[in-house]
C-alpha cells in the first residue's frame, strides 16, 4: 500500500488486499465492503467502535453552520447532521 496519507480511497484498499492475498480485484471488494458495512453497523447502533491495535472510530454530530456556495459566492445554510 501506498505510504500513509490522510487521502487514503476505497479502491487504495481494494488494490491492497487484492494485491497481498490470492485474491481478485473483485473478491477484494467484496471483502472491504462487508468489513465497511460491518463497522456502519456497529457505529449505527451504539455510535463507538473500537477496533484493538487498530483503531477507535466514533460518530460525532455537527451543528447547523453558515458557508459560502463555491460556485456562486452566495452564502448557505449547512444543516446538522452526523
């Protein structure tokens, strides 16, 4: 895999797994997919997960904010969400 950048995509993983196992590009999606539903899940149900020697991900809720539409300027609303 690639060095550890903070842009790191789905098919960076995909190319990954593929490439270190036996299996298709294809296969490898599948895998990632579930692994991703799986941990979805998870977040879904109880908003924490904590994978040992891994990592923890949490669910975490924006405000509602003001922005500026990049393409005509114009200031928007940004509604809250998670």
């Amino acid at each position: 895999m690639a060095k550890a950048t903070s842009g790191v995509g789905k098919n960076d993983l995909i190319n990954n797994v593929a490439g270190t196992t036996e299996l298709t590009k294809e296969n490898a999606k599948k895998v990632i997919n579930a692994v991703l539903e799986g941990v979805f899940s998870v977040l879904k149900q109880s908003g924490k997960l904590r994978l040992v020697n891994f990592g923890t991900f949490s669910v975490k809720q924006t405000k509602e904010r003001q922005g500026i539409n990049p393409k005509t300027q114009e200031p928007i609303t940004i509604p809250a969400s998670y």
